[in-house]
C-alpha cells in the first residue's frame, strides 16, 4: 500500500489536513483507531465563532445552540461579563462534537482522501533510517503503509510525535485532567458560556457550563494534573453540581473523562513528517481550547503537504513552511498564553475576587487595554503588583 500521505488520527486536524493536501493533488490516506469518527465524544464542544472565518463546515447541523458570550465567575460568585468576540476560544457556539468531526471527514472523503477505521498505528516504517510510512494493527492483522509523508494527528496522547524523537511529554503541570456531565432538567434558558474559577471550586482549571439547548447543557472541569488525585475532578464537580440550584436535579445522559494538554507546542516537522492540532499541543493554555487551531493549523498543514508532493521533496525545510505558517498565525497568542497562565496560577482566591470586582462593570468593547488597568488599579491599588508581569507580557508579545 503506498500514498503520498498517510494521516495518523482522524479528528478535526486530521481531517482538515488530509483534504487541503488532497485538494492540492496529493493522495492521502486517513488512518483511525476507532470504529466511528468523532465518537466517542471528549469534548466541552464549545468553540469561538472564528470557525466560520474558513468556510470548511457546511449547513448547520454541527451547532447545538449560539451563545450570546461567556460569563466568568471568580471564587466569591463575583460575574464579569464578556461579548462571544471577547471571550476566546471556547465560546460561540456550543457543538455537536461528533457531527463536527464527521463533517469534517466527508469533506475530506469528498476531496478524494481515503479513510481506513479500526486501524491503529504502531510504529513507524523507517527505510535507511528515513520515516517511510506507518505499520499498523487491524483486529488480529499487521501491516504495513508507505508514504512520503506521516501526519501525527493523533491527539493527545500521540505518539508519532514521541516515535520520530520529537519531545512531546507532557509534564503533569501542563496537563488538565477532566471530566464532564450532559445534564438534561436543569436551568440554563440564558445563551452564556459559564466558567467558574478557584482553588477549592477546580485547582489549576476550571467548572464550566456551556448550554446545548434550554435544559440541557455539558457541565464540565479540568484541574491540573499536578494538583489533582485520582478520582478527584470527579469529586469536585459532583459537589459543584449539588451545590448549584440551577443544576442540582440534573440527569447525565453522558459522562467523559479525557485530559487536554495546556503546555508550550513543541516542534512540528522533520523530514517526512509532521505534527497538527493536539498531538502538536496547539491547545490555548489558559482555556484548554484547540479546535480553530486545528482548523488553521490543519489547512496550513494541508496546503504545504500540497506543495511538498508537487515538488517531490519531503524534507524538514520543505516542510518548514508549516511550522512558520502557524507560528504565524497563532504561536505567538500560544507562547503569551502560555506565560499568563503560569502567572495567574499563583494568584491566590482572593486576587482573582478583587480582579473580578475590578471589572465586574466594564464594557469591554468600549475601553482601551490600558483604561482598563487603570482602572482597575484605582479600584484595588493591591492589585499592581500582582498584575505587573502581566502588563509586561503584553508589552512584550
Ligand atoms: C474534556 C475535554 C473538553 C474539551 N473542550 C473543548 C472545548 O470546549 N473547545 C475546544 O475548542 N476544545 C476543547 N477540547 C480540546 C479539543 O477536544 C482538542 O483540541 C481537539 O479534539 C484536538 O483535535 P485533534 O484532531 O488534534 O485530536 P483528536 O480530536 O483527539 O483526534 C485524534 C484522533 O487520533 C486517533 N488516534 C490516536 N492514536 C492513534 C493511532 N495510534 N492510530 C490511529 N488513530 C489514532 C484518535 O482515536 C482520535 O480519533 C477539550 C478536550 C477535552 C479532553
């Protein structure tokens, strides 16, 4: 079997890279371990409305509900507001995961890109030392796949990445562990992404509640793994849910557990290969949300893979036109985020409470970055120290 490119992983990296190289001319082949794409579902499925800007979803049918913007709730239940366009990555819509994947995937099958599912890779094929495609198990059979080009898609616990020596470890600091509810009968008729931030409430992470329809909504925590023990993101979001009128008669009809990793991207090419979307770690640390990296970073990954099989080379400096393409496009917001999420790790409860009673009136959209400090300083003088190295990182970056 041989193909100019063969995608190990078909979530929404994977897919989206297979089709732009295969809109190009390349032949690509998806590979994935699972029997259905996009199922089962890990996933909070909320995603800023930045997707759209590619046009690479068609009708409707992936999005549960619009939201109107996100609500953050510090330790003390103070609320600061903020638009969809404001709130990042992980509000606009709230999805349908697996229709998002799966549309995904027939748009690549579209652009003439194979899928084989039930189809795990086990290692890589290397030929004079050279990565010259995967060896993969289905059921009880091995064999093996030629390609120019291995895509590592293959989320967060890739190995590909691991396989071609690229260091993709992940250091329990820069892990979230998480789990999730779908609760149907309970309350959330307001269009709002929730989050709610503490030392007690989610050590590292965050409670979020993101509504898929009137009375259904994914209730959801991620606390970093450092701080964590087993069993107790569980723990922690079952006190929550008992402890919120609005949830506390809730039903699960779906529970997940998964982990996101919210560290530095690590290198992304070698010859004849490269790594998209998880498996890169192009997650925004301060959120945990991948999804519209791995959109841009899938159709920028698509698109050199394109070229590289037009000019028949396939080494890192080819391919090297990716990796400078999403470093453009987001590696700087990643690097920065990166930095404010260590520091606002060491805020205690009490600062992110003045921070919110700080901010708790503001229209953001109306307001300069640095009225905004200002203010809040008057407010809570206190508050200058802790905040300056985050005035420098944005100075910087
Ligand atoms: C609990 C949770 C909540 C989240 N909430 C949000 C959110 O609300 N918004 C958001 O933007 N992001 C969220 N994320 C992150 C988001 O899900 C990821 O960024 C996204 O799924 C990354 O897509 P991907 O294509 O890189 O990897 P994945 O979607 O993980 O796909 C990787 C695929 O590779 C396959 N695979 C792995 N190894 C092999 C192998 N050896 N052989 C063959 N196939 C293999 C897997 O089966 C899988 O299908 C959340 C993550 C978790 C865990």
């Amino acid at each position: 079997m041989k193909y100019d490119v063969v995608v190990v992983g078909s979530g929404p990296a994977g897919c989206v890279t297979a089709r732009f190289a295969s809109e190009l001319g390349a032949k690509v082949l998806i590979i994935e371990r699972r029997q259905e794409i996009g199922v089962p579902v890990l996933c909070g499925e909320g995603v800023s409305r930045r997707i759209d800007n590619w046009g690479m979803l068609e009708g409707k049918r992936w999005i549960a509900s619009n939201m109107e913007g996100a609500r953050i709730y510090s330790p003390d239940k103070t609320m600061v507001k903020l638009s969809a366009d404001l709130a990042g990555n992980e509000t606009g819509y709230v999805i349908y995961r697996d229709i998002f994947d799966q549309e995904l995937a027939r748009q690549a099958t579209k652009a003439g890109v194979k899928i084989m599912l039930n189809t795990n890779a086990i290692n890589l094929l290397k030929h004079n030392n050279k990565i010259s495609g995967v060896k993969v198990k289905q059921f009880d059979d091995e064999f093996e796949i030629e390609a120019d080009i291995v895509v590592g898609a293959d989320g967060v616990e890739s190995k590909i990445g691991q396989w071609s020596g690229i260091n993709t470890r992940l250091d329990p600091k820069d892990l979230e562990t998480c789990c999730q509810y779908t609760l149907t009968n309970i309350d959330c008729k307001d269009a709002y992404c929730d989050f709610y931030l503490g030392k007690k409430i989610a050590p590292g992470g965050y409670v979020w509640v993101f509504p898929k329809g009137k009375d259904v909504a994914n209730v959801g925590i991620g606390v970093l793994a450092n701080l964590s023990e087993a069993g107790m993101p569980k723990k922690l979001l079952d006190n929550f849910i008992a402890n919120d009128p609005r949830l506390k008669n809730g039903n699960p009809i779906r529970f997940l557990a998964g982990a996101v990793p919210v560290a530095k991207p690590v290198e992304t090419v070698r010859d004849n290969l490269l790594l998209v979307g998880d498996a890169a770690r192009q997650v925004d640390p301060i959120t945990g949300g991948g999804l519209t990296h791995c959109l841009e970073g899938g159709k920028i990954a698509g698109e050199t893979i394109g070229m590289a099989v037009e000019k028949q080379q396939f080494d890192q400096e080819t391919l090297s036109v990716y990796e400078k393409g999403w470093k453009e496009a987001f590696g700087k917001k990643l690097k920065r985020n990166y930095m404010v999420k260590e520091i606002v790790l060491g805020f205690e409860d009490k600062t992110l409470n003045m921070l919110a009673d700080s901010l708790k009136d503001f229209k953001f959209e109306e307001i300069s970055t640095l009225a905004l400090v200002k203010a809040l300083v008057l407010k809570h003088p206190t508050l200058l120290m802790k905040l300056r190295p985050l005035m420098k990182i944005s100075s910087e970056v």
